[in-house]
C-alpha cells in the first residue's frame, strides 16, 4: 500500500505477488516497510465461497487524505503507533463495519477522479517489464 511519495508499506506474510515488485520501489527510492501485524481480529467470513480472509489484513486497507494524514480503522492502535512514528497524523474511525463486505477505507472510498497534476513515482523501470 503506498501512503505517500517514497513510501510503501507491505503485508510480511505475502510481500510481493509480482516478480521483482520490490525491485522497482528500491530503484525509485522508496522506502519499503512491513506493515504492524494486525490487531483487531474481526472475525469474518468474506470471498465467494465463504473462505476466511483473516485475522484481517484489511487492517493495511486505509484512506489517505494528504502525504501526512491517513484514516485507520479505530481499532487498529498497532498499525496507529506504526504510522505515528513514521510522521503521519492519525486519524481513528470506527469502519470496522465494512469488513465483512472484504473491504475498508481504500476500497469504499476509491477515487475515480482527483484534481492536481499527474505524477510519475516511477521514473525508473526494470528492463523487460
């Protein structure tokens, strides 16, 4: 999940599904930090076959409003302290709510238009990808 320009963070127990993801953040400089391991373990049953997703690492799934402000799911105080020391401001909302529809800030809150100018974060790239 990038939060910000420079920075990524990652789930430790599946870090990286495409061959050399990781390579193309460190080629770009950005700093790649495994995410606090959940806290809040809510539970549910999500998938179309009732598969369990969990405890839940929708737990990484936040709203990022500004490279320093970031919504968090209220009971997330782990991954709260975590960005707290990496010089975000917090902001704690209970949406704990939407988890059983497999999703949390970022997947209910998708931007499909944003003012500004586009930016490539990715200036670098690996040959032959």
């Amino acid at each position: 999940m990038p939060l910000r320009p420079g920075l990524c963070m990652y789930c430790p127990d599946d870090p990286f599904l495409v061959p050399n993801m990781a390579e193309l953040f460190r080629i770009n400089s950005w700093e790649l930090v495994p995410a606090a391991r959940p806290v809040y373990d809510v539970n549910i049953t999500i998938g179309a076959l009732g598969e369990r997703h969990g405890p839940s690492w929708l737990s990484a799934n936040t709203l990022s409003l500004d490279p320093k402000t970031i919504c968090v799911e209220f009971n997330e105080t782990g991954y709260m302290e975590q960005l707290n020391s990496l010089g975000f401001e917090v902001i704690p909302l209970h949406y704990a709510s939407t988890l059983a529809f497999g999703g949390s800030f970022h997947c209910s809150t998708v931007d499909v238009h944003r003012e500004g100018v586009c930016e490539d974060y990715f200036p670098n790239q690996i040959p032959g990808y």
